[in-house]
C-alpha cells in the first residue's frame, strides 16, 4: 500500500461584498479595489482569524467571469480583454500573518501615457504556503494492497484590481425572472449590461400583495458583471414567513449600485404569483 499525497487549491473570487472573501480564517477587506482619475495608490488589509501562524504568497492573475457568472482561469486575454497587470506593483510579496495581526498590502498604479479609455481588471491572490511540502510516497507496513488519499488544502483567495480611465458608464437590465420552491424558494433573474464599464450592485426582492404590508424577502450583496460580459443569472435566496411562496400577489426586484458612495436604482423588474 502506497500513501498519496492530494494537494487541492481553492481559490475565492470576490464578488459578494457583504462577507470578506475569507480562507482558513484570513479575512481581507476590502473586497475590491477601484482606480479611477488620477488615483494611483490603495491598500488590502489581511486579518488572521485563525489559532495558528498562517503564511501566504501573493501575486497578480488574470481572470474572467464565464457566462454562468463564475470568476474562471484567464491565461490569454481575449480580443475585448483589458488586463490591468502590467500596471499594477504590490507588496510585500509573501507575508506572515499570527493571529488577530492585521497586515497591510500595498497597491501602486502606474498608467502609461497611452493607455486607451476603458476598464481593465487583474486579481490579486493570496496563496496559502503549507507548513511542510508532500510527502514523499511511502510503502505502509500495515497492509499491501489498496490506496490512501491524503488531501493537504492549499487555500488561495482572489480579490479583484480595476483600474478605470476615461469616462466609463454602464447601464444594467433585469429579465427572465422566475420563482422557484425547491428546498428553499429562489428567484432566478437574467442581469443585463451595456456600456464601458463594469456592474456592481445588491439585490433586494420584496413581496407585494393586496391587503399585506411590503416585506423584504430576499437579498444578495456586492453581485457583480464584468466587462466584456453582457449578461449573466443569477438566484436570490427567499425567505416567506411559512417557508413556501405565497399563492398571492408579486415579487418587486431592485438592482441597486453597490460602488463606492453610490446607492441609485440601476435596474427593477416583477412577477406575478400564480394561485395554488
């Protein structure tokens, strides 16, 4: 019988605003950093919550939102791709947090003179530094036959850098909306983008109906669409007083700005209820 060492990485896109992205009990805030104008210098702050010593790597990646909405591996930009790495120094480069020790990062931003209008973006990742490599491969003595996996997580966290210039706007759509049971109900909705820069906003869904007082049923916090996307889904979790959705009235869904010092109304739509 061989011992087998499993490595697996985990990696945290930024893209809900209301918990700190968050691995083996490091927390970073903000969520995101925004470079617009003249803006040139900004910080992360990293915060062990943990019991033990961690230790972390940091570097710059590439990475796109796929049309599920998911934040994926970009290793070539596209042909609408604008990457902010070759701007951007940080440091320090590897840092070691004890617990409940804050630690500072540093963010610098350099344009070129030439850089064209638009919204470019690279991510900052923080990548978990084990305590000890894998081990080597290892005959057990107490059986002969079979496999162990041994699995050693490597936890990464990825924050988002944007970097904007010339003056960028963006205008969002709601469609597609749908109710679901399930489990626990949802509301399914379709955020549309135009424009020349990205979305960032908070979800709130309230349910309106004939005789009853407005209730706020659901909420999502810091839901993102990026640049190039256009579009993406997305299902905000409901919460109704008995646990189903209601045989009456509507739900009324607001798409609000979530950026710094904004909170106007980007997008509503509603539906209807069907009777049971």
């Amino acid at each position: 019988m061989y011992e087998r060492i499993a490595t697996a990485i985990v990696c945290v896109a930024a893209l809900f605003g209301a918990i700190p992205p968050a691995s083996a009990g490091v927390l970073v805030a903000p969520t995101r950093l925004i470079f617009e104008g003249n803006e040139r210098n900004g910080e992360f702050i990293l915060v062990n919550k943990g019991d033990t010593t961690e230790r972390y790597r940091i570097s710059l990646v590439n990475r796109r939102m796929n049309e599920a909405g998911r934040i994926v591996e970009a290793p070539e930009a596209l042909p609408d791709e604008k990457f902010a790495e070759g701007m951007i120094r940080f440091s320090p480069r590897t840092v070691v947090l004890p617990p409940d020790e804050p630690q500072t990062i540093r963010i610098l931003v350099r344009r070129p003179d030439d850089l064209g209008p638009g919204e470019y973006r690279s991510h900052l990742m923080l990548k978990q530094i084990p305590d000890a490599p894998p081990a080597a491969l290892e005959r057990d003595p107490s059986s002969a036959r079979g496999i162990s996996i041994q699995i050693n997580p490597i936890y990464g966290i990825t924050v988002p850098i944007i970097v904007r210039n010339g003056r960028l706007s963006a205008e969002g759509a709601l469609s597609e909306l749908s109710v679901h049971q399930g489990e626990r109900p949802t509301l399914g909705v379709r955020l549309h983008r135009e424009g020349t820069r990205s979305l960032y906003g908070d979800f709130e869904v309230t349910w309106e109906a004939p005789g009853e007082p407005d209730r706020i049923v659901g909420m999502a916090r810091g839901v993102a669409l990026y640049t190039p996307n256009t579009s993406r889904p997305f299902e905000v979790p409901l919460e109704f007083p008995d646990g189903a959705i209601p045989a009456a009235g509507r739900l009324r869904v607001e798409y609000r700005d979530a950026e710094p010092g904004a909170s106007s109304l980007i997008a509503e739509a509603a539906i209807g209820l069907p009777s049971h």
